[in-house]
C-alpha cells in the first residue's frame, strides 16, 4: 500500500531518470530525446520558429512549452542539426525569410576535397563556440523553471551525421567505400568534440543526451559499414559520457539492432521502420528500447484514435518509453499530442512488458 | 538479333555499372563505338540494365547508398562516352523534366540517382540542384515547358513544403505532371499532396515517368 502511494505520486522526472536507475517505476513514460516544439506553443509565446534557434531566454521558453501544453514529460532543447557543424566553422541558414516552417541547414561546409578531412581539428574551446552557450544558457534556464518536476533533456550528433553537416555527403558516402581510414580518422575528430560538448551540456542542466546517428541506418549504409566507420566512434562516445545516454537511429534499423546495442548506450531509440518485436527477438527483453511514433504521418495528419492505436502498437511491440520516432513535426495538433500522453498514461503500467513479467 | 561480339560488350557494360567499375565501362563503351554500333541500344541494354540491376540489388539490401553513388558514376562515365554520339530522334521517349531537392533539404543523393536514369533514358533534365525555394520550380516548369516535375525530400520537416509546390505549378499549369519522392514520401502522402505519381526508387520514377509522358502524348 504504501509504495503503491510513492508509485502513485511519482514527478515525471522520477519517473523517466528512475527507469535509468533502475528504479522501480509506476508506468512507461511518454517523451522524447528529440525536438518537440509545436506552432501552438509559438503562437502562444508569440516566436517564430526561425527566433528560437539563437536566443537562450526563447529556447528555454519553448523548449518547456511541451511540458505545459501537453503534459509532456520531458523538455528538450535544442530543434535543429546545425550547432555542432557551426561551432567548427559552417555556416548556418536559418531560413528568416522564408513565411512557412522550415528546419536551419548547413549552407557552407567547411570540408571542400577528402584532402581536407584530415585538417578538421577541434579547437580547445570548442564548446565556447557557436551556440553552445546559447543552448547551455537554455538548459540552466530550462531546470531551473521546471527542472523538479520533469526531465531535461539534449542531443548530439552522431559523428557520421555531423561529418555530413560538415562535407557533401556524396563524397563522404563514396569515401566510406574508398578511403575508410581517412573518414575513420575524421570521425574519431569529431567524437572527442561530440565528447566534450555532452560533458558541458551535462554540467549545464541536462539530465540525458540522445546521441542522434540520423546518417546510418540500412537504408543508406550496409551492416559492414555500421560495424567498420558506425560503430567504433559511437563505442568510444558512449564509454566516455554520462549515464542516461540513448542512442537514435532514424529509418531501417533491424539489421544493426544488435550492433546498436553493443555500442555502450543505456537505451536504444528507433524509428517507424523498425519492427519492434523482431528488434525484441534480438536484442532480448533486458535493454531499455524507445519508440516509435510517427511523428508526421501519425501526430499531424492522425486523429487522436490513430495515436491511441500507434501508442498501443509500440507498447505492445515492448517498448520502455512511448516516444516519436524522430522530432515532432510543430504543426501536430494538441489533441493528438494529448491523445499520446492520455493513452501512455492509461496502459502505460497495465501494458508494459517489463513491469508484468 | 545482337551479335555475340555485341552481347558481350553489353555485359560487360551492365556488369561493369553493378560492379561500379569504371575503367571496364569506358572500355566496353569505346569498343561498342568503333565497331559502329547503335549507341542508344548500349545505353539501354547495357547501362540502364545495369542499373536496374544495382536498383535490385539495393531492394535486396545487398547494395546500399554508397554502392549506388559508385555504380552511378561507372553508368556517367559510359554515358558521357555514348551520349555525343546519341541522335536524339533515335531515342524512344523524349522529354524535358524540372527536378531539384526541396527548400530546407540539403540531401540531394536520391535526386542526383533519379538524374542517372532520366539523363540515361534521352530525357532533358534541368536540375535545379537542393534546397531549392518553392517559386523556383514554378518559374523553371513554366519557362521551359517541361512535361514533369519531380521533387524530391529527404526529411520529414521538409516533405511537408511539397504540398505547396504541387499546387502553385498545378494552378499555372494544370497539365504538368509531377512526381515525388524521397525516404518519407509515401503513396499516401503523394495522393493527399496532388502529386501524379510517386517514386519509390530512380528505376521506379523512371518508368512512371515514361508512363505519365505517354499519357500526355495520348491526350494531344
């Protein structure tokens, strides 16, 4: 009775950290390791999107929205893939002018011929650059509002991912096949600035780290190539930052859920693609593993039946936390959104495999 | 009825594009010529065969992304030894396409694979690269008259700005047909965008392609 009543008032940031600690936990939580932001919410705040990417007072405003909008469980900060390529030189496009919503790119690289990865080094001061401290700001902003009652979370690129913010892509791709060395040495570059940041972030408020690899799933690169230039710097990042740290990778990942697994990571993020339960026949009962709802096609053009129905299919498919499979794309109405959180909450205890074995 | 000589030198065409090796295509592609043969037919039954081929193989998953770059660029290297030689009233299907990355999206790997095919089939591309604003595709359709414009969209967060090009081209020009693709466009979302037609992968958006200019040719 009594530790029901302690289940009963758990915060949801006890609930989310806890799962980690290997806590006893009252249910699955719903959130994310990744943007979250809705347009309802910058209406609300009256921010344009393209705002929130560089001041630390509006991120922070926005990346606590979902928490008071919809219930969500976590806050997450920063939106876009362009902070880690900017503090080593590239240039951003944040799309000011543009009137309908658009992510910040990349717009020059600073990797121009293969010769040029070699010279790619990471400056002491690496995490002072850029907007780092903008989103560190935001995190110390963010906890300090919210920080008692839910999760504060950040993201990183993977190091792949990040070398294609840094070079064309289709030379890095050829590279892969060509010169596995030269692109391994430039990788390993990369983690120890990956490293650096996930420490200061850490220090800054945020209390996990999803270490994005978006460039790597088997729609694009083979099992061989995971295991060769994937998987040896997402090992070194992994037993080199602090625990809670999840590893994402979008798109088609049955093939390497083993390898993903063996990467050091304390949970597994997965995208649509995946099929949980032949993830589960690998991967086992024991690995924590996050997913996967549709953050477009299910959250923005569902209805909240098709969320209810998308939140059972990933608990059922035994996932720990109920979180979408990539950002949530801002437009999703907050009835979906709402829809999500509800149905966690409702089956989150009577469903989860973990808790019923 | 080929010749052994000219099946020979197809294979070693085809296999020299799935083996993405460049060298023994640009040989194949240099004796095809000398013995005075028809190019286009080596372009066809040979390099875009082995594309098709590579496309298998990555259905497959045997081949992935930088597999395909490199078989890409063994089908470039014959195609720009045959090309020059190509009449164009030979070729079969004829026709000019507008394509290009949408704005937001740098990711131009899948539109640059779809370019091989249509460059290889005899068609006019005006590629108008990634990241490309949304009046642009309008302006390019209009000013050149191309039958299709093909779009394409790596990420979600972009996808979504599909919806608005669809309907500024079709509003200019009803009759232009435009096809969409990329990792998550999917029917569905094709149909609720307007779009004519959807392409999983570059063999597919070629031969939809190829069907959506039959159907203009018919209707004039």
């Amino acid at each position: 009775m009594e530790r029901g009543f302690e289940l009963m008032t758990m915060t949801s940031r006890e609930r989310v950290l806890g799962l980690f600690e290997g806590k006893e936990v009252d249910r699955i939580a719903c959130y994310s390791g990744m943007g979250n932001v809705t347009t309802a919410a910058l209406e609300q705040l009256g921010y344009r999107f393209p705002e929130i990417h560089g001041d630390a007072q509006k991120m922070a405003a926005a990346g606590a929205s979902s928490y008071h909008l919809f219930g969500y469980e976590c806050a997450v900060i920063p939106w876009d893939m362009c902070v880690e390529a900017e503090a080593l030189g590239c240039v951003m496009n944040a799309y000011e002018d543009v009137a309908h919503l658009l992510y910040p790119t990349i717009k020059e690289k600073i990797i121009h011929a293969p010769e040029d990865m070699s010279k790619v080094t990471i400056p002491p001061d690496y995490p002072e650059r850029g907007r780092f401290p903008v989103v560190m700001e935001a995190l110390g902003a963010i906890k300090k509002e919210i920080g008692n009652e839910v999760a504060v979370g950040t993201w990183l690129l993977g190091p792949f991912t990040l070398a294609g913010q840094i070079m064309d892509l289709n030379d890095l791709f050829k590279l892969v096949f060509k010169k596995p060395a030269e692109v391994n040495a430039l990788l390993d570059t990369l983690a120890d600035g990956l490293i650096m940041v996930a420490k200061k972030y850490k220090e800054a408020g945020a209390d996990y780290i999803t270490i994005r690899e978006m460039g790597a799933p088997t729609d694009v690169l083979s099992p061989r190539s995971f295991k060769q230039v994937i998987k040896p710097h997402l090992e070194k990042i992994f037993s080199q930052i602090d625990s809670p740290k999840i590893l994402h990778i979008c798109g088609d990942t049955n093939l390497i859920i083993g390898m993903m697994n063996e990467c050091g990571a304390d949970a597994i993020s997965v995208e649509t693609k995946n099929d949980l339960v032949k993830s589960r026949e690998v991967i086992g009962p024991e690995p924590l593993l996050f997913g996967k709802i549709d953050g477009y096609n299910v959250l923005v053009n569902g209805t909240p039946e098709d969320v209810e129905r998308a939140v059972l299919e990933s608990i059922e498919g035994g996932v720990d936390a109920v979180w979408p499979a990539c950002d949530i794309w801002p437009t999703a109405p907050l009835s979906n959104l709402r829809a999500m959180v509800e149905t966690v909450k409702k089956y989150g205890a009577e469903k989860w495999a973990r808790k019923n074995r | 009825m080929a010749t052994e000589k000219e099946q020979e030198l197809l294979e070693k065409l085809a296999n020299g594009v799935v083996n993405y090796d460049e060298e023994a295509v640009k040989e194949a592609a240099q004796e095809w010529l000398a013995l005075g043969l028809d190019p286009n037919k080596a372009v066809f039954d040979g390099l875009v065969k082995g594309m098709q081929e590579c496309g298998r193989l990555y259905e497959e998953q045997e081949y992935f992304v930088p597999e395909l770059l490199m078989c890409a660029d063994a089908l470039y290297a014959g195609l720009d030894i045959l090309r020059p030689h190509m009449k164009s009233e030979d070729v079969g299907v004829r026709g000019q396409v507008v394509m290009g990355v949408v704005q937001g999206d740098v990711h131009d790997i899948g539109k640059n694979l779809v370019k091989v095919m249509f460059e290889a089939a005899g068609f006019t591309v005006h590629d108008l690269g990634r990241d490309v604003p949304l009046e642009k595709f309008v302006e390019e359709q209009l000013r050149t008259d191309s039958e299709i414009v093909a779009l394409s969209a790596m990420m979600t967060t972009t996808m979504v700005g599909m919806k608005n090009i669809i309907k500024a081209i079709k509003e200019k020009n009803p009759k232009a047909k435009i096809m969409i693709g990329g990792a998550p466009v999917t029917e569905d979302i094709a149909a609720k965008f307007g779009a004519d037609g959807y392409a999983k992968d570059a063999s597919n958006a070629l031969k939809d392609a190829i069907n959506m200019i039959s159907s203009l040719r018919d209707l004039t």
